[in-house]
C-alpha cells in the first residue's frame, strides 16, 4: 500500500488540476477541489486493490478521470471509458495522463467479451437510462469471477440527498437502499459479497463558504478518519451520502 508521503502526493496532483479548472470558472468540479473530497477517492482505488492486487480494470464513466489516474498509480492496467467529454474533463485528463475511450452509446460497451478483471462504476449506475441493459454488458465484459465494484451509490435515506432535493440541486434520478441495491444486483447475474455506506460527511461543498471548506481541505486526514467513525455508528450511518458494493460475476 502507499504511504502517507505518497498519497499526499497523488491527492495534491488531482487537487491542484481539478483547482487550474475551477479558477478558469468551471462550476462542475467541486467533488475535487477539496483534498478531504479527493482522499476519499484514493481510499475507494485502495479498497479495491484489497480485493484484487493486479488485472486490468474498466474506469466505466470515468468522468475527470481521477479514478483512473489512481488506480494506475496502484499498478493496474486501467482503460477509461466515457460517453462524453466535455472541455474540462479533457483538460484534467490531460494533467492526469489519462487517455479516454469515448463512444456514445450509453448503454453497449466497445470491449470483447471476458476482457476485464474488474469493472469500477463510481458515481456512474444510478445516471445510466437502461439500467438492466448497462449491468447486462458490465456482465458480459467481465472475466469469470470478475469483480463489479459500485462507489457513490446515492442512499434514499441520505439526509445530504434531501437537503439537494429541497434547494432543487439533486443531480441523481435514482435512490436505493442496501436492499433493493441487492436485490437488483443479484437479478442481473451479481453475487455481492460487501456493501457499505460512504458520506456522512458532505463531499460537494459548493455551498459552503471558502472558509469553511479550508477547514475540510487542510486537516483532510482528521476528517476522514472522524467519517471512518461516524459511519461504524449505526442509527447515524442509515443517512449517509451513498452506498457501495462489491460484487462477483456469477457463472
């Protein structure tokens, strides 16, 4: 695993790009311009490098690219894929030295059958307009016993997700439980074998004042632990931001 000087690092690389982004006015970066936010991302890249310590990876809906640019970092054979690019995601991809594939089908994907170890949805499922049919080729691009793994799922319980609502700045058509996560899942040809909750601390903090947000982004390490210890308290874990799951393909 890396160390603490190493992930600093790799957290100030994509901070400082996603920062070059926003002080040219990009309004769509706030989920990286805070290192508490980023951190949070490499912790993700680190889980699955528990699961799985090497193999290629499919960065599906990789966005900025941050967590391709990660999981590379951690040793894997990372293709990124997007339907969609617009200015700014080429312009921290390019900080990053991530090079996308970009198709624009939503819902078939450019690869062969059985070509991936393991395909990473973060933040990306619940925006998908065919939901059975994006899980049937996440499926079908997978090795046998590959792993699927889910991050930013929203949570229907989320108090985060009720207060965008109530502003009218909810960008996710789609809330679950860990239940119904599972269920869908397990329909669609998935044996999960880990789900979690994630955010009980805000991460998009667009509506916080800069000051406030520095307290977030200089003492980063403390509030990801403090969030560590909110979430292993269980009444208070129901409302957190988002679910994730790790799932196996079944045969």
């Amino acid at each position: 695993m890396l160390s603490k000087r190493e992930r600093r690092d790799l957290i100030d690389v994509v901070y400082k790009a996603a920062m070059e982004e926003k002080i040219r006015g990009n309004e769509h970066v706030d989920n990286l311009t805070s290192r508490f936010s980023v951190q949070s991302y490499l912790d993700m890249a680190e889980e699955i490098k528990k699961y799985l310590p090497k193999g290629r990876i499919l960065d599906w809906g990789c966005g900025y690219g941050h967590m391709s640019f990660f999981l590379r970092k951690l040793g894997f054979e990372v293709v990124s894929y997007d339907v969609f690019q617009d200015n700014s995601q080429k312009l921290i991809m390019k900080s990053l030295e991530v090079k996308p594939v970009v198709k624009d089908d939503g819902t078939l994907l450019p690869f062969e059958d059985s070509s991936f170890d393991a395909v990473l949805s973060c933040g990306v499922l619940e925006h998908v307009g065919n939901e059975q049919g994006s899980l049937k080729e996440v499926r079908r691009v997978l090795k046998k016993n590959g792993y699927f793994f889910i991050y930013r799922f929203p949570n229907i319980l989320s108090y985060t997700e009720l207060i965008a609502t109530i502003r009218n700045k909810s960008c996710h058509p789609v809330k679950y439980t860990i239940s119904v996560l599972k269920k869908r899942l397990g329909s669609n040809g998935f044996n999960v074998i880990k789900t979690g909750r994630e955010n009980i601390i805000p991460k998009n903090l667009s509506f916080i004042p800069v000051k406030v947000k520095n307290i977030f982004n200089y003492n980063y390490e403390l509030w990801g632990l403090l969030e560590k210890a909110l979430l292993h308290i269980p009444v208070v874990s129901l409302f957190c931001g988002a679910l994730n799951a790790v799932c196996i393909k079944q045969d």
